[in-house]
C-alpha cells in the first residue's frame, strides 16, 4: 500500500533521518516506534507532503508521491492526523468533519453563492455524511459545539472523524494515544480497530507501547534517525538492539 | 441539532428583517443629506464585506483594497467619460479586469504570509495609488477625473440620492445576502478552516492556495462594482479618495465591526461613515480615532461589536443575576 | 559630459536618502529579529525625531544639540510606551492582530502629532550651513555630510553592541531561538523592549538628520517607514551590512530614477523593488536560503 524507499532528511547540518524504508502492507495496522529524536514526525511530515525529502521516494499503490502536496495526497487517499491535534477551532465539529468531506463536493463559489439546487443537495449529503462519521467515533452529542471547546481526548475522536470523512486508503496517526488517559486510549485503540476492519489501512506513530504491541501488526522501529528493526510485535520485544535503544543510550 | 432547513430559516430570519429595515429606510428622511451619507454606508459595507471574506474568513489581511475599489472607480469613469461607454458595460468590462489581474497578482503574492503579505499588498496599493496621480492624460492626475454619467435603466436615470439610495442598496443587499451562502458552503469551510490551521486544511484536501486567490480575486471584482458605483454617483472621482489611509480605514471597519460576521462589516461600515457626520469634531481626529479603535478592538474585543456587546449584555447579566442569587 | 555630472549628483543624493532608508531598516531588522514582528509603526518614530526636534528648538527656544538629544529621548519612550501597552499584552497573538495592532500604533502617533503640531510643513535648519561644497564636478551639502558619518557611526555601534555587549549578545540570541534564549536565563521580554527602544531611537535619528533637506510634516513617517522597510527586505532583514546595502541601493536607483526618468513615479520604484524582492527572493538580496519567514 505504502512504500518508502531510502528516505534521508538533513536540516542543514543535522540528519533527521537517514536511507529509511520500509513498507506499510494494505488492511494492516503498521506501527512506527523509536524513542524521543529518532525522527518519527518528520518521517511522518515527508510521506504526508509536508515535507520535501533530502532524499528518498514514497510511494503510494505503487504510484510514487515523492514531493506531492498534501492536498493532492488528500486526493489520492492518504490522510493524517497531528500529535498535538489540528483542528479548525472556531469551527463547530460537524463543520470541521465537512471539511473532511471537501474533496467529496464539487461546488464552488458560484454556484455556493447562488446556492443552485444541486449545491443545495449536495450540501445535505454532506451533513449526511459527516452525521455518519460522528457516530462511527461516537460524538453526534457534540455536532454544534465549537471544536476549540472541546476536552482533548473528544478532541482526538473529531480529527479522527475527520479524516475518516475523506474516506481515505490510508490513514497516518501521529501519536494517537498522546494525552489520553487509559480509559480513553482504551476506546481509541477500539476505535484504530475499528477504522482497519472497514478496510483502510492504518500507519502510526506511537509511544504507549502497550497499545502498540496490542493493535499493530507489524511494527517499525526508529532509532536517531535510522531503522533499527522491523517485524511482528514478538519479534520486535525480542530483539536485543531494540531493547538496548530503549533502555540503553537511548 | 440544527438541519440543513431550519438553517436557512436561521439565515432568513436575520436577513429578511434586516433588508426591510434598509430598504425602509428613506422613508424616514426622504431627500436629506442623510441619506447621502446612507448611500455611502452601502458602497463602504460592499467594500467591508469584500474585505472581510479575505481577512474575516480566509485569515489573509489586504492592505491594498483601496486600489481595486480605485481601479473600478477609474475604470468606469475613463470608459465612460472618455470613451463613451455604457456605463452598465463599463462596470461589467472593469470588474471582470480587476477579477482577471488580482487573480494573476493574487498567485505569487498569497503565497506570503502575515506581515509580509500586509507589505505586499500595501505596495500595491501605493503603486496603483502612484499611477492614479501621475498618468495625467489618462487619469487627470491629482484634479480628478469628471463628467462621469449617471446609471441608467430604462428612462430612470440614477442622478439622486434617493434613487442612487436603492440602486446601491440593492446592489449590497445582494451581495451580503450571497456572501451569507458562500461563507456557510462548501467553499465557506474551506476558507474558515485554513483560518484555523492551513495546514490541517491541506491535509483534508482544500487546495489552499487556489481559494485564496479565488477569494482574493472574488474581493477585489465586489470592491471593483463599489468603486463603480461611486464614480457613477459621483460623477467625479479623484485619487485622494483611493490611498492608504482608506485602505486602513476599511479594515478598521472590519476589525470593528466583527471579523467573520458579515453583519458585522455592515455595522463597522455604519458606525465609520456616520460617525463623522454626527461629531463635526471628529473630522479633525479621525485618524486618532481609527489608530484608537484598532489597538483597543484587536486588544479587548477580537471578535468585533457583533460578539463583544452580546458578551458584554451577558457578562452584565450574569453579574446581575449572581447579585440576584446572593440576594435570595 | 554633461550627462555624467548628472549622474554623479543623482549617486550622491541616492547615497544620502539611502543612508537615511539604511537606519530606518536596521531598526525594523532589529524589532523584527527580536519578535519575528514588522513594526508598521517604525516610520512615526522617524517622523517623530523630526518633529520633536523642531518643537524644541522653535518653540522652546533649546540650542540644536539639545534639541536633538530631547527628540530622541522622547522618541525613543515613546517607543518604550507602545512596546509595553500594545505589544507586551498580546503575547500569543496572531501576525494579522499584530499587523493591525501595530498600524494601529503607527496612525495613532501620527494623529496626536497632528493635533499637537498641525498640517504644516516645517524645515530644519541645517546643522552647519548650506554652503555647498564641490566634489569634481558634483556639489554636496554640509548636511549629506552629517547624514554620512551619523549613518556610519550609528551602524558601527549597533555592530559593536550586538557583537561584544552582554546585552546585544542576549538579543541576538533571542533573534535566533526565543525560547531557548528563555531557557538559559535571558529575560526575552527585556530584549523586546530595548529593542523598540534601540529602533525607535535609530529611527528618530533618521528623521532629525534627513529633516533639514527634505522638510518635515505629521506624515512623513508613512513614506520614509516603508522605504525603509524596503531597504531591510533587500538586505535580508539584516541589522547590519544587508540592509545599508539595501537602503544604498534604493536610494541610488530612485535617485537616477527621479533624475532621468520621471520624479513623479519616484515613489513607486520601491514598491516594485518591494513587490519583487518579496515574490522573487524573500530571503534579500544577499543571503541564501532561510525561507522561513514567508
């Protein structure tokens, strides 16, 4: 599904990451693990566009999206979600989850403007629509609350929402789990479970290990800005370098 | 839970009542100098609501509306008082080339952001400001351009307040009532979410950097018919009247009057143009007033009168009613 | 041979203009490079020097000398004021409040100095005389003189002051990482604040040296301010060589622009060079890379 190839990434004279592949396999939940620095967000920040690579290519379906925007990853099914949540704060969290449903409407400012009645209908399909994805992460009693309002971890359920909403084949989690409390990490792992039985594959970063060694089925792991291992969670308990990364120098 | 009907019921209910209220109006003081200073209430909250879909929604300050508003006021005076044009045609040719180069300039200059793209813009506001003075042959230079004829429609000629008063306002009402779907769309979202986070919205698919020319472009063709219809019911345009300072003062209607509340551009455009009227004093301090306003409004009221007074009536009323409970 | 008597004439009005845009650019660059702000406001300082300068000397009767160092004390409190009661208190705000926040200091400082001085225009005396002096074929006023060595000496002190005081040192680490300038003890608010004041300072410096050749009025702090801001964009937002260059620059070429083409377009030649430095090389005309600011 997803496949990076030999991504470098240097900020003038520091090497965020360097020669790191690996692939994401389609239906599967893939884990990106690694202590503090090893360079998980920006490796999420290059295969999302938000980032231009040193070196290296992604690709996507066999189709490489090297250097696309993230609007046009958006268009060919990748989506992400942020450690520190992005939402549209001022906007309710039914709007923010039609915002996720941009790419699915074709009206634009004429036709918004006059609202046309094919604009009109349009629009109640995605108020439809969007009322899907907040039941599918449980938070339809919030639909007209301010999405800046919002406690963190419902917080955490809208992006999800959200990207859900672009019905993408892929989505990036950049540490879900970050800020919950267990109770809460407890429904999103639920949930992650949730989003890969309808079908779309999941890529996540992640420090609570237990939650990562419970959903994923594969896992990667990160080390100063180098793979240090790959494989099933057992496996990756296991193997001696990944223990001594994490207890060892660190 | 509201759907997509009672929406449109919401919209109504403010908008109906509101555009009765305009439209009644001259009723009240049929041929006075007020309802001069209404006709510019309309042109200013044409400009304010233009601005406000970039800087309100879209989070991207215009320092240069003055020129677009200028462009359509040159524009049509020149086609029409020189070369004889249809004054209908004139406004339709210019707004659609003002539409045409603030979409070309709109590309590399949105790629900046914040204060460089507040400089930006204001250089090209002072360029165009330049070009109005200086090309004398075709601009009249700093006297002005003049013979400017009236719209007509039929055998109505717009050669009145009271006329120019409706064809003004109909203008208006129509583009606040179309801002008022645009900006609860599709499109609207699209705007108001790269406000929030452009980033997130390039991730969910909004291609950014289109709808920020679109809507740049949009602003300027609405700010272009403004500056239309001022020199039509002028018959006179000059540069003074398309320079900085009122580049400034219509982002302080903005700012004032709420920034995305297109109401709001309404009220900040009403309070700026009659408040001069009313304090005679106030001509001399304008610029005070507006450097005032601007500092005390983006400090203690961000959201513009539109949110701060219902905040500020409801902060008292709590208090109120806390007193009330201590009372009991 | 004519034509090039002109021409050097025209280079060495540029220089002087340019040494003038050169100040006032450094002292965006500073305020920038402190707060990541563009100080709309910074032309009114310049204004400021001018006018007050003028208010002592005519109506308060005070020699030259003090009159100046008045003016720029009162400038540069000024710019201490509105550094504490406007920028302080919006901490986290937005680039578009601090945007309108600072225009909104810049019209309200050039609107008290209407009130308090009027519409008119007024003219300095020169600081010594108006005797012309000949450069080969080209004249140079006393004044171009001074506007020269104020500019050089004032370069050379910040240069030192950035480079080898404790507290330059302080602000160029905060221009470089706030936070952790914070972190290792440097009171960054501090530093914001002697920033204002350093470029309100330079700023009002500006306006009492250039005063005396082109006149002085409430609102000559709008056009100065944004040519100076144009200098500093072509230096790269640079406190230092970048932006004298810069200003160099666009004094000469307005200058030769005004001389040979057309002075009533004089004005916009820095708004195009604005546009097109800002679209083409954000990063100025001397520094590679560093996009970040667009």
């Amino acid at each position: 599904m997803l496949e990076v190839q030999g991504i470098t990434q240097r900020f003038g004279g520091v090497t965020a990451l360097e020669d790191v592949s690996f692939r994401v396999a389609e239906g599967a939940i893939t884990g990106i693990i690694g202590p503090n620095g090893a360079g998980k967000t920006t490796l999420f920040n290059i295969v999302t566009g938000i980032y231009t690579p040193t070196g290296g290519t992604v690709h996507l379906q066999g189709k490489n999206v090297t250097r696309f925007a993230p609007e046009r990853l958006a268009t060919l099914g990748m989506v992400r979600t942020f450690q520190n949540i992005e939402l549209f704060g001022k906007m309710t969290v039914l709007e923010n989850v039609m915002v996720g449903l941009h790419t699915k409407g074709k009206s634009g400012i004429l036709a918004s403007s006059l609202r046309l009645p094919w604009q009109v209908a349009e629009e109640r399909r995605m108020r439809e629509r969007a009322f899907h994805w907040l039941e599918f992460t449980g938070i339809t009693d919030l639909a007209d609350t301010e999405a800046g309002n919002l406690p963190f971890g419902k917080g955490r359920l809208l992006e999800t929402a959200r990207a859900m909403a672009l019905e993408p084949k892929v989505i990036l989690m950049d540490e879900p789990a970050a800020g919950l409390n267990s109770r809460e990490t407890l429904e999103l792992a639920r949930l992650i479970q949730k989003i890969r039985e309808s079908g779309i594959t999941v890529a996540l970063v992640e420090h609570d290990m237990e939650l990562v060694m419970d959903i994923c089925d594969a896992i990667v792991v990160l080390n100063l800005g180098r793979k240090l291992a790959e494989g099933t969670p057992r496996e990756i308990q296991e193997n001696s370098e990944v223990i001594s990364a994490y207890l060892g120098e660190g | 839970m509201m759907d997509k009907r009672s929406l449109l019921k919401h919209e109504a209910v403010k908008f109906i009542p509101f555009a009765l209220l305009i439209l009644a109006l001259p009723m009240a003081f049929r041929e006075g100098y007020l309802l001069n200073v209404f006709v510019f209430v309309g042109i200013h909250t044409l400009l304010a609501v233009a601005l406000n879909l970039l800087l309100g929604y879209a989070g991207q300050i215009s320092l240069g509306q003055a020129a677009f508003f200028g462009l359509g006021a040159y524009g049509s005076g020149i086609l029409t008082a020189t070369h004889g044009l249809n004054p209908w045609l004139a406004m339709v040719l210019v707004a659609a080339a003002v539409g045409v180069l603030a979409f070309l300039i709109g590309f590399p200059i949105l790629k900046l952001k914040g204060h460089y793209l507040a400089m930006a813009t204001l250089g090209f506001g002072i360029i165009v400001y330049i070009v109005f003075n200086e090309a004398v042959d075709v601009t009249g230079g700093p006297s002005g351009l003049s013979g400017i004829p009236n719209l007509a429609v039929g055998g109505i000629t717009f050669d009145s307040d009271f006329k120019n008063y409706y064809l003004i306002w109909g203008i208006t009402l129509l583009t606040i009532l179309l801002s008022l779907n645009l900006v609860n769309s599709r499109i609207g979202r699209g705007l108001r979410a790269i406000h929030d986070s452009e980033v997130a919205a390039r991730v969910m698919g909004v291609n950014v950097r289109l709808l920020k020319v679109q809507i740049f472009a949009l602003s300027a063709v609405i700010s272009s018919v403004a500056g239309s219809l001022y020199a039509y019911t002028m018959t006179f345009v000059s540069p003074t009247s398309f320079g900085f300072n009122f580049s400034v003062e219509l982002v302080t209607m903005v700012i004032i009057g709420g920034l995305g509340s297109i109401y709001g551009s309404f009220l900040g455009a009403a309070l700026l143009t009659l408040l001069p009227e009313f304090l005679r004093a106030f001509q001399d301090y304008d610029i005070v007033v507006y450097g005032f306003l601007l500092i005390f409004m983006t400090m203690y009221m961000p959201g513009g009168l539109v949110r701060g007074i219902p905040a500020l009536v409801g902060r008292i009323a709590e208090r109120i009613g806390i007193r009330k409970k201590v009372d009991a | 041979m004519h034509i090039a008597d002109q021409i050097s004439q025209y280079l060495l009005s540029g220089l002087s203009t340019g040494a003038i845009y050169a100040l006032i650019g450094v002292g965006f660059a500073i305020i920038h490079n402190s707060t990541g702000i563009i100080n709309f406001a910074q032309g009114e300082f310049v204004m400021l020097g001018g006018m007050l300068t003028l208010f002592f000397l005519t109506a308060l009767k005070l020699p030259l000398l003090v009159s100046i160092i008045l003016a720029i004390a009162v400038a540069t409190l000024v710019g201490i004021a509105f550094e504490r009661l406007a920028i302080r208190p919006m901490k986290n705000a937005s680039p578009i409040s601090l945007v309108i926040i600072t225009i909104g200091g810049s019209i309200l400082i050039r609107g008290i100095a209407m009130l308090i001085w009027g519409k008119d225009t007024h003219a300095l005396p020169t600081f010594s005389g108006n005797d012309p002096i000949q450069l080969g074929e080209a004249t140079i006023l006393p004044q171009h003189l001074w506007i020269f060595a104020v500019t050089v000496i004032v370069i050379i002190c910040s240069k030192l002051y950035f480079n080898y005081t404790i507290s330059g040192k302080a602000m160029r680490a905060c221009a470089y990482n706030s936070r952790a300038a914070g972190l290792v003890g440097i009171d960054v608010r501090r530093m914001v604040l002697f920033s204002f004041a350093i470029s309100a300072a330079m700023g009002s410096m500006a306006g009492i040296i250039i005063a005396p050749l082109t006149m002085t009025s409430y609102d000559v702090g709008i056009m100065l301010g944004l040519k100076g801001f144009c200098a500093a964009i072509i230096g790269g937002m640079s406190s230092g060589l970048g932006t004298v260059f810069g200003g160099i620059i666009l004094g000469v070429l307005e200058s030769l622009g005004a001389g040979l083409l057309s002075s009533g377009y004089k004005d916009a030649i820095a708004f195009i060079i604005l546009l097109i430095i800002l679209l083409v090389r954000p990063q100025g005309l001397f520094k590679k890379g560093d996009t970040e600011r667009v």
